[in-house]
C-alpha cells in the first residue's frame, strides 16, 4: 500500500510540475487563438527561440539563471511584436488554411536558423545552487527544480487571474473575446489590444522555453515537439479562457505523467484518447463558446 | 431528380433549354483539353531520359496520388486536415502486415485491400469528426493520426515500430514483370495506378457530385438550405479520398519494400499539404506541379544542407501563402492571361507628393529591415567567432553596418514601390 502511495504522489508531483510547464507556454496562445480566431503554429517557435535566448545569456554572457528568464521573455515579446504586425496581420481575416500554412512556414524557417546557429545537439543550462538537489518535505524529498516550477507556475495563475478578472485591461480582453464587434463599437482598440496580448504571450511562452531546458534539453526541434501539446491544452480548454487552459494543462499534465510512469510502452496515447472524447462531447473544449 | 421539382418558372420548353445547357457546361468542363496530355507525356518521357532516377520517379508520383487525394477533400470540399497521413500509413501498413505477417504478396489485390482498408478508417472517423469545422477539426483530425501512430508504436511487437518492417517482398505485377534494380518496373507500376486513379478522381470532380463538394466549399449555409444533404456528401468525399491516399500509401510500402511508423507522422501530413498548396488547390494538376517541384528542390537542396532546405520550404510557404496563395498553375494561368505583356505593364514612374507619404509606415518597414539585416548578418559572422554571441561585443561597427544596410534597403524598396504605386493611385500617367 505505502508503495501505491510513494507512486500516486510522485505521479501528482511530476504531473502538477508538466501541468505547470504546459500552462505557462500555452496560455498566451489561447488567449490570442480566442481573440482573433488564429491558428498560431510557430507559437512553438517563440519558446524555442526563449529557450536558446536563455542559453546563450547564461553561458556566454555569464547572467544568471533567473535574470536570463526574464530577460529572453522580455526580448522574444518585444520580436514577436514585429512579427505580429507584419506577418500575421494580413491574414486575421483569410481562413485557418492559410494561418496554418503561414505558420508552419515560420516554424520551418525558426527550426532552420536555430540549426544553423546553435546545431542540432540538445543544449542544457546551469542552473544556480539554490534550484539544485532535492527539497524535503517531511515525509519525502522532491527535485528542487520541479517544486520551484510548481510554485513559479502558481505565482503565474495568480497574477493572471489578477490582470484577466481585476483589471481593465484585461476586462477589455475578455470583452473582446466575448464579442469582438462589440468591442469595437464601444471604442476599445482591439489591434493594439491584440498587440500587448501577442507580445505577452509569445513572452510567456519564451519563459517556458527557457524553464523547459531542464526538463526535456532543448533542441530546435522543441519548435514543433510540443506544439501539438499547446495546441491540445488551448482546444481541450477552450479558446481565450484562463480557467480553461489551466484545467486542460492539470488534466493533460497528470494524465500523461501517469500514463508514462504506469504504462510507458503506450507513450502519449492516453492525452490523445483525452482529447479526442472531449472535443467530440465538447467541440468547442471546458470554458470555450459555442 | 424529380422532373416537377420547378412548380412555378418559366416553361416546359424554356426549362429544357435552361437544363440542356446546364448539361452542355458540365459536358464542355470536362471536356479533355490538349494540354492536359502534357503531364502525362513528361512522366512518360522522364522515364527514357532518366533510366537510373525511377526510383526517385517512383516517389514522386506516389506523393502524387497522394496530394490528389488531399486535393479532393480540401481543394473541392474545403476539409482542413492535419491528419490526412493517417490513411496514408493505414495503406502503407495494410500492405506491409500482409506481406510481413500474413504472407500475402500479391501487390494488386494488396492496393484493393489497402483501399478498403483506408476507406474504412477515414469512414468511421469521416463520421465523426466531419460534424466539426475550423480548429477542432484540425486538432481532432490531427489527434486521430497521432493515436493510431501510438497504437502501432505500442504494439511493435507487430509493426516493427519506428524501425519499421524493412525487406518485404512482393511477387511480380500482374505475374509477369519482375522488379528490377533500377525500380523501372516500379515507376511503370506507379504511373499505371496514378493513371487509373487520375481519371477516376477526375470523373468525380466534374460531376454533379463534385459540384456540390465545391458548393459546400463555398457556402455550407447555402447548400443547407437548398437541401443539400452536406455531412452525407461530405463523409463519402472523405471516405473516397482516404481511400486513394490508402492506395498511395500501399505504393509507397510496395515500390520501397519496406515501411516505417514514420508514416504516420505529423510531418507526413504537412509535407503532402506544402506539395498540394505550392501546386495549387483545386485544380486536380496542382498536386503533378507540387509534388514534382517539391520532391525535386528537395532532392537537390537536401543533398547541399538539410537545414537549408527546411529553411526554403518555410519560404516557400511564406511566399505561397502572402504572395501567390493559389499555388504555382495559379501563378501560370495568371501569367497566360497577359496576352500582351507589352499593353499590360508599363513601369513608368509617376511623381511622388511627398506631403501624402506614410512616413511611419515607411519608417516601420525600415525598422523590420534593420532586423533582417541584422539576422543576415549575425548568420554570416557567425562561423567566424568562436562564442555564438561574441559578434555583439566584438565588432559593434560590423553589426552597425548591417543593420544599417538592411534597414536602407529595404526603405528604398518602399520608396521605390511608391514611385509606381502613387502613379496608379492617381490614375493619371505623368508626361
């Protein structure tokens, strides 16, 4: 029986520490998905390039682990500006066809020059002391790294909810998402709305890049890797909600953990039976608008 | 359909007329035309010029029928798939187990069986999945070919998993013509299957069905509302065209001997979509040009650097999607309608009114160069300095000059682009 439980806890830790690494990159990419209806397949390519940001800071330029974080967040927002303005911006209108070609292109392109540039063998990061080893927590010790995700993550949630639910800025958000014209018509400027949203998200997205170099090594191919699991979270939650994607990331997060730990022949085969059973019962996933 | 379905209209006689020449259009479209001999012709031509590439030739016209079969359900019924590989790889594995697993080598009863096969799975999930449309869709179809890739992963006991099931073997076609080093046989084979399939695709687009696939691409509401019964049309679109795919994918395991779960990746489905988008959608010879073109950038390119190539696919995309969005024949058939190239362009410059110019816009475009110019440098210099980043800090000047050089020139394309572009927004021609 102690061994059941050794195991399930376990499964919750690494499973709450995946959710987390999935939420943080994915939620930016629903929030722009739900406000412009775009299909945004290089957002994999935006923590790719925070991942590589992060390695070249820490170990080229001497900057700590941390500081590198925010610093790569900061950057590949600000880039994904440009991006957002001139690639994006003529096809919010044309179909998901399109968005989807435009998209993989810039993927495909990313991948390329991040080869070129950093090769294609998996980079790792050094991490500072204070994230190393095992934390004890009384009754069983877990990786420092995974618990300081965990906490990062939830610190994540909580100041999102605060700027989605409590400030006007994101009050504008949602509104948008509700109704777009709506929004419109009573003066709120989407295009730049759509804008700050981008540059956040694709800089959060670079933030999980850069914690993800520890969990998995980073390669260029993470671009398109992990893609189709962002892309899950954002369907299964439903597109532009906070709370969903956040469901969906725990849901995803643990049941794949547990499949990996219980069964590891099957792979990820148990988070696509998930998303198939939940988008055929709820196409639209959890929190999304019919 | 029924005869007195027009109560109120014009006349017996008028109604004749109107349905006789309805019949006359479809007739004249699918009307063979002399240049759609020219595919065939050059496959056929390919095959004396290049005796020792037919293995290659081979894979081109698999992927081929492939993108047709693509071409089908998105070009003529608008379904976005990321999954589309599925049937491929259901075909590639039906053949691949008969022969491995079951001793079944005969290759022509092993195409039939893989179409039925195919059709099956893209039934079942066709009759699930077609309920949805945009972003479901696509993440559900791509979900559908990821699950089936974990099945045969999960039971490679079976599959051979990613090492696949190499050396199988395959009697001769028909009994008669035995495989040859060089693949010739292979390419024979091949082109006689994409023949026969070609005209049975063909006959299906020009149909009244067809036209009604085309009309549910157009305007779903429409065909709803004049009765159309649209998921019906839509599920047995489906099931033909994973079918077919199911057949090129039995090609492909009977013309390689030998066949992997790579099939079934995500990277099939978007490759057989970039060969279908850069033909041209819609247009049954898109998928010849796209595949063709594809494959044969690819075979050059990759040989130079893999990461160029994936770079150029990604441009290529980028182009297609912004520039040229119905693909290479749509750029031709654009190109043959300036009869006269003489008549049609005159690059005259026009005068620039200086107080109208969009000085931030300009200044934005500068700005996206001087990024560029940036990159391109950073990927020149980057070879010579032993830290990735040292160029920064080590030669401020240098990046200056980059970036400066891409931020003017790409202004003076602006600028330049302003010269003619304020010509035809005034619509006078200058003296």
């Amino acid at each position: 029986m102690p061994q059941v439980a050794t195991i399930a806890v376990s499964i919750l830790f690494d499973g709450l520490a995946y959710a987390m690494f999935l939420f943080i990159t994915a939620v930016g990419l629903s929030v722009t998905m739900g406000l412009m209806n775009f299909v945004n397949l290089a957002h994999g390519a935006f923590a790719m390039a925070g991942g590589y940001f992060v390695v070249s800071l820490t170990q080229s330029y001497g900057v700590d682990f941390i500081s590198s974080l925010i610093i790569a967040s900061v950057l590949v927002g600000l880039i994904s500006i440009r991006f957002e303005r001139r690639l994006y911006r003529p096809l919010y209108k044309a179909g998901e066809l399109d968005q989807v070609l435009l998209t993989i292109g810039l993927a495909f392109m990313a991948i390329a020059a991040f080869t070129f540039f950093y090769g294609p063998i998996p980079k790792s990061v050094p991490l500072p002391q204070w994230l190393q080893g095992n934390v004890d927590l009384g009754f069983r010790a877990f990786p420092r790294y995974r618990a300081f995700l965990i906490v990062l993550g939830l610190f994540l949630v909580a100041v999102l909810w605060y700027g989605f639910e409590r400030t006007n800025i994101g009050a504008r958000i949602r509104a948008a998402v509700d109704n777009r014209r709506m929004a419109e018509s009573v003066g709120i400027n989407v295009d730049l709305l759509f804008t700050v949203t981008f540059a956040i998200g694709s800089g959060l997205a670079a933030l999980g890049g850069g914690l993800a170099i520890q969990l998995f090594g980073l390669t260029p191919y993470f671009a398109v890797l992990y893609l189709v699991l962002f892309l899950i979270v954002v369907a299964v939650g439903g597109l532009g909600s906070l709370k969903g994607t956040l469901m969906a990331a725990l849901l995803l997060g643990i049941v794949d953990t547990a499949g990996k730990y219980l069964i590891a022949e099957a792979g990820g085969f148990f988070i696509y039976v998930i998303t198939v059973i939940v988008l055929l019962l709820k196409p639209a996933g959890f929190y999304g608008r019919q | 359909m029924a005869g007195n379905d027009i109560s109120s209209g014009p006349g017996n006689a008028g109604r004749a007329q109107a349905r006789h020449e309805a019949a006359e259009f479809l007739l004249r479209r699918h009307r063979f035309r002399p240049a759609e001999a020219l595919p065939w012709l050059i496959a056929i031509a390919a095959f004396f010029v290049f005796p020792d590439r037919m293995t290659f030739g081979s894979q081109v016209l698999v992927m081929i029928l492939f993108a047709i079969s693509l071409d089908l359900i998105l070009g003529y019924a608008g379904i976005v798939t990321l999954g589309h590989a599925a049937f491929f790889g259901v075909g590639a594995y039906t053949v691949g187990l008969a022969s491995a697993r079951l001793g079944w080598t005969e290759p022509i009863s092993g195409l039939f069986a893989a179409a039925i096969m195919a059709a099956l799975a893209g039934f079942i999930s066709g009759w699930f999945l077609l309920r949805y449309r945009g972003l479901t869709l696509l993440m559900l179809t791509l979900a559908t070919a990821i699950m089936i890739l974990e099945t045969g992963n999960f039971r490679s006991d079976i599959t051979g998993g990613y090492d696949g099931m190499p050396g199988l073997v395959f009697q001769p076609v028909l009994g008669m013509f035995e495989y040859d080093l060089y693949g010739r046989t292979n390419y024979l084979y091949a082109l006689a299957v994409l023949a026969v399939v070609f005209f049975f695709v063909r006959r299906i687009v020009y149909s009244p069905f067809g036209q009604a696939l085309t009309g549910i691409r157009e305007n779903v509401r429409r065909m709803h509302a004049i009765g159309s019964p649209v998921h019906r049309r839509l599920v047995t679109v489906y099931t033909i065209a994973a079918a077919i795919a199911g057949v090129a994918g039995a090609l492909f395991t009977q013309t390689n001997a030998y066949v992997t779960l790579t099939v079934f990746d995500f990277d099939t489905s978007a490759k057989v979509l970039v060969m279908l988008i850069l033909g041209g959608t819609g247009r049954l010879y898109g998928a010849f040009i796209g595949a063709a073109v594809y494959l044969i950038l690819e075979d050059h390119l990759s040989k130079l650097s893999p990461t160029f190539w994936q770079f150029g696919i990604g441009i290529l995309l980028l182009v297609t999607v912004l520039f040229a969005r119905r693909g290479i024949l749509g750029v031709i058939e654009d190109l043959g309608r300036f009869r006269s190239w003489k008549g049609r362009i005159r690059m005259v410059p026009g005068r620039i009114v200086w107080s109208n110019v969009q000085w931030k816009g300009i200044g934005m475009a500068a700005f996206d160069g001087a990024l560029i110019g940036l990159a391109v440098g950073f990927a020149a210099n980057v070879g010579r300095t032993n830290l990735l980043w040292s160029w920064f800090v080590t030669e401020p000047l240098s990046v200056l000059a980059w970036t400066a050089a891409g931020a003017a020139l790409v202004a003076a394309i602006n600028i330049g682009y302003l010269v003619y572009a304020e010509r035809s927004a005034t619509g006078s021609t200058p003296r």
